[in-house]
C-alpha cells in the first residue's frame, strides 16, 4: 500500500536505523516516522503537545517496542486500542522481549503480531526484510482514521 | 512462530485453498495445515476447547460459506481466551465498511485476494514468510491454570 505510512516507536537508535534499512531494502518506500518514547507517539497519534501531529484522514501502521522511556510500549497498545477510532490501526509489536507471557499480554491487549528481535545481525535483517515484504503487499488494506 | 503452531485456513473455494496451501507450505515447510472449508466447522471446532490446538493463526475469508465471516470475526474476539488468535482476513471483499469494521472488531490485518494467480501466489507466500517470524499466543484455556 503506497499511501501506508509506517510509524515506529523505538527508543534504540541503532535499531531503528537497522529496521528502517532493511524496511527499505525490500523496498519500502513508504513515508516512516520514528518516536523516541511512548509518550510522543500518544501525543502524535491522539494530536496532543507540542510536538507533530496526525493528521486526520491517513493510514497507518505502528512497529512498536514495549521498553521505551515514559510511557512504555504497552500502555502505548493499550490506549490505542481503547479508542474507538485509533483502535482500527494495526499494531506490530517489534521488541527483544522474547517471553511468553508478554506475547500473551500483548496479545491480549489487541497488537495484530508480535516479532521478537534477533539477537543476531542476520537473523534481524531476515526477520525486518520479511516484515518488508509484507507491509508493501499493494493488496494490504488498512483503514483510513 | 513455535512448531506445534497450527494455520487454519478458513476458505470454501476449492481452487483458492489449492494455492494457499501450496504457497504457506512453501514459505513454512513443516507446519500444521487444518482447512475449513464451511463456517459452521470452523465455528465448532475453535469453540470446542478439547479439539483446538494450543496456538493457531487464522487465515479467515469473509465469504465463507455458512456462516457470516465477519460474525466468526466477532465471536472470535469476543471470547477471553480465543481473542488473542490472530486472524488474517484474506478475501476478495474489498468494500471499505468491510475493511473498517473488521479492523474494529480486532482482525490483526486485512489482505484482499488478486485476480491473477501468479500474484494470488507470491501474496500468499509473503504472508507465509513473515508468519516464519512472528510469535504466536497459547490459547489452550487448560494451560493458564
């Protein structure tokens, strides 16, 4: 989906680089935004504070870690999925909590998949690059909110 | 995804699941395949504890045949312990109250079929390959005791 905009909420700098690279590599082009903490992806996706703001009227889809300062990855989950019109976005959980009763919980709280990131380089790079390939299936079909 | 993971795929065209099958058991070798192809089996088998496998993915198409797919949907979702199985809805339904509604009721994601079989194929393997990468919940109500 051209029009998909893909919002990552990663507080590691060196792996949203890694994400965002390999996203590209299997040809992504979309438009990806990056939020450093769970308190500015919130205030993005509900058009509060001070920093940017969704617009009305797009697409997306959000990667999200669970460790992140402020507000953490499920609290993030959980209030977007109590929102009646936020709740319609789908949400990726991409998190090196490789446990499974956080795979539940998260589960539970409604996230559409849940990826653990690899320990190692080239088992990340496979598991982003398949991610990749997935979101830019142009049969994708993700609402508008 | 874990290997006593099961794929149910919920779909009553014949030449459809051909391909399905054949493209996730390309991308996924060795995985548990179970097909529905009416409704109704699909709906007693998920809610007949004893017979479900402990973690399964969904592949569910709305135009299932004896039961409104979008009312499996909702049941799904609706019940404590299954709501965390992940469905991808995979049909040739593309009306966007569809798309919108299913989302609401907490489909992990939306995938409309193509036309062409060559490209029904590759879709089919992607979604394969990145299920190879995604951690699925145990469902089995007997095991949160």
């Amino acid at each position: 989906m051209d029009d998909l905009i893909i919002a990552i909420a990663e507080d590691d700098a060196g792996h949203f680089e890694l994400v965002r690279k390999n996203l590209w590599l299997s040809c992504i082009d979309n438009e990806i935004l990056h939020f450093k903490d769970g308190q500015a992806i919130l205030d993005f996706l509900f058009q509060k504070g001070t920093g940017p703001k969704r617009l009305n009227g797009k697409s997306y889809i959000i990667l999200l870690d669970i460790r992140m300062p402020k507000v953490d990855g499920h609290d993030v989950l959980e209030c977007i999925k109590k929102d009646p019109k936020l709740k319609k976005i789908p949400v990726i959980m991409l998190t090196t909590a490789d446990d499974s009763s956080e795979v539940d919980l998260c589960y539970d709280l409604g996230c559409s998949f849940y990826m653990v990131k690899p320990v190692d380089y080239n088992s990340f790079m496979e598991a982003v690059e398949s991610l990749g390939k997935f979101l830019s299936l142009q049969y994708l079909r993700v609402p508008k909110v | 995804m874990e290997k006593n993971t099961a794929i149910l795929i919920a779909e009553s065209n014949q030449d459809h699941y051909q391909i399905i099958e054949r493209n996730i058991k390309r991308a996924i070798i060795g995985e548990d395949i179970k097909r529905f192809d009416n409704g109704r089996a699909l709906v007693e088998f998920l809610f007949t504890s004893e017979r479900h496998p402990v973690s399964c993915v969904l592949v569910l198409d709305l135009d299932i045949e004896g039961f409104d797919g979008l009312e499996i949907l909702r049941k799904i979702k609706s019940d404590s312990y299954l709501k965390k199985m992940p469905v991808i809805i995979f049909t040739a339904q593309q009306d966007q109250k569809k798309i919108d509604r299913c989302h609401e009721l907490g489909c992990s994601i939306y995938i409309s079929k193509p036309q062409e079989v060559a490209e029904f194929s590759d879709t089919v393997y992607k979604i394969g390959r990145f299920l190879l990468n995604v951690k699925v919940p145990i469902l089995n109500s007997l095991l949160e005791n």
